[in-house]
C-alpha cells in the first residue's frame, strides 16, 4: 500500500466538531491511536499530516513507530488572518508574526511548514471557491520565508491563478489544486512539484444527501479531467486523501483516493515518485 501524503489526525471523516472537541483538554491518546491503528490496517507505512491546532499531529508523530508508520508533521498550518485555516492552524497579520510562526514550528519540530493561500471548494456549487486567493507578492513571501529557514513547504491552494502564482513561487507540493487551466497544469508538469489533488473530499461526498448530486459531480469530474491532462504531460501526482475531513475517514479515505486516481489513469510510478519526493523532501 503507498503512503498517505495529506492526512489530517485531529479529524475523524464522521464530525469535525466531536473530532476536535476529544482534544479540548489536551490530546486524546485513544483518539490518536484509533486513527493509527486505521492506518495501520490498512498497510499505511507513510503518513504527512496537513496539521492541526492541537498538538494532534505532533503527538501521532510521537506514537507512529509503534504502528510501524513514518510520520511528518508540519505542526500547525499557517494562515493569513481573516482568510481560511483556523481549523488546522494559527494565523499571521504582519510579516514580522509569518516570521515567528515559521521560526516557532521549526523550534517545536516541524518536519516542513504548511500554509494556506486559498479558500476551500464550495462543494453545494462547483467551480465556486468560498474566497479569493492571497495575492502573488504574498505567497511568493511566504513561500520564500519559509524556505529561507530551510524549510519544505506544503500548500493547501485551489484556483487557477492563486496555484500559478504558488507554482512560481516554488513550492514544494500543492495540495488540491482544483480548477487549474492548461498553461497551470503546463507548470506544474514542468517544474515536476509533486501535485495531490484530493479527490476522496468530493467524490465521496456522492450520495450524501449534503450537497447537490449534480454540483459534487460536477466538481468530481473537473479534477479529474485536470488530472488526465496533467498525467498527459508527465506531471508528478501523488496520493493523499485529506484524510480526517467529512466522509474520508483515516485508512479507508486513502484507499478510496488510490481509486479514483486509478479511475483517472495515474500510473502507480508517479504515485510513488511523487511520495518519495515527499518523503526526503519534507523531512527536515
Ligand atoms: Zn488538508
């Protein structure tokens, strides 16, 4: 079984709020371990989690060896106040708080840094994104930070214009990536950054009941028409669910998105160049 690039070990694909609430009084060991052990069976041996605000994450890296998993954690994401992430992270206002956020993840372990450029897939409306996206000069600060402490840097980034800006500026993966156009996915190809468009988040949503049948297939759809085309030009696409969010429960939601991405025609040696790429490349 490959590796799980995008996880989340604070959620529990059932309940964001129940999830997060098990932590309010410093994290749940049980809870941890359940979702390990979710891993476990499922014969995941690598997970990267997309952080949390808890200590979740840390605290999973600190158990995974007895589950036989190897485990990276960016800590908590990074956000721009008043934008999108407070549920897996902190926020920044000026850059002098970017700057200490960076340098507090580094000082408390953080295998790599994770930020957040974009707002979320409105899943009732596809094509729709909740918000904008941060601008060029903002994520190429970000991104530039963070490398500039050594770190890796993971992006969660959806939209055409906010991935090529996220792109250019030279992150280290791109996580979701919906909406892109040819000449983003052209980029992307060509500077080979390893590309997990969660496609578990949306394509299970079907049948729900949640959200419009139409619209959740509709955004199913797109992205994977994206990815056929980006697996056309070679681009480097991993396999990473967003495991922990609603209906992608820990262990099952990585199975589900090995098969979608199959559906889409993703070969298995781009999934594991790109996990691979992952894996030395985000560990500090
Ligand atoms: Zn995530």
């Amino acid at each position: 079984m490959l590796g799980e690039c995008h996880a989340h070990m604070i959620m529990d694909g059932i309940n964001y709020k129940n999830a997060v609430a098990r932590h309010q009084d410093g994290v749940c060991e049980e809870a941890v371990r359940e979702h390990l052990r979710q891993c476990k069976d499922a014969g995941i041996r690598f997970v990267r989690d997309g952080g949390d605000a808890k200590g979740v994450s840390k605290f999973a890296r600190s158990l995974a060896p007895e589950y036989g998993i190897d485990y990276l954690t960016p800590l908590f994401a990074i956000h721009k106040k008043g934008h999108y992430g407070g549920i897996v992270g902190h926020s920044y206002d000026s850059h002098e708080e970017y700057r200490a956020l960076v340098r507090r993840a580094k000082e408390e372990g953080a295998d790599f840094i994770k930020i957040m450029v974009s707002g979320l897939l409105d899943f009732g409306r596809a094509g729709v994104l909740s918000e904008e996206g941060l601008d060029r000069e903002e994520i190429r600060y970000m991104i530039e930070t963070a490398h500039d402490a050594g770190m890796a840097v993971m992006a969660h980034c959806n939209g055409d214009q906010t991935c090529r800006y996220t792109l250019e500026a030279g992150v280290d993966s791109l996580e979701h990536g919906f909406f892109m156009e040819e000449e983003t996915l052209a980029l992307l190809a060509e500077k080979q950054t390893p590309w997990f468009p969660t496609l578990a988040p949306v394509g299970n949503l079907s049948g729900c009941g949640r959200f419009p049948e139409e619209e959740v297939q509709k955004n199913l759809h797109m992205q994977m028409d994206r990815i056929k085309k980006a697996a056309s030009l070679h681009a480097c696409i991993g396999l990473g669910s967003d495991a922990g969010a609603y209906l992608v429960p820990h262990g099952k939601g990585t199975e589900d998105e090995y098969k979608y991405l199959k559906q889409a025609g993703v070969p298995e040696e781009t999934l594991l160049l790109a996990q691979s790429r992952v894996q030395k490349r985000f560990r500090r």
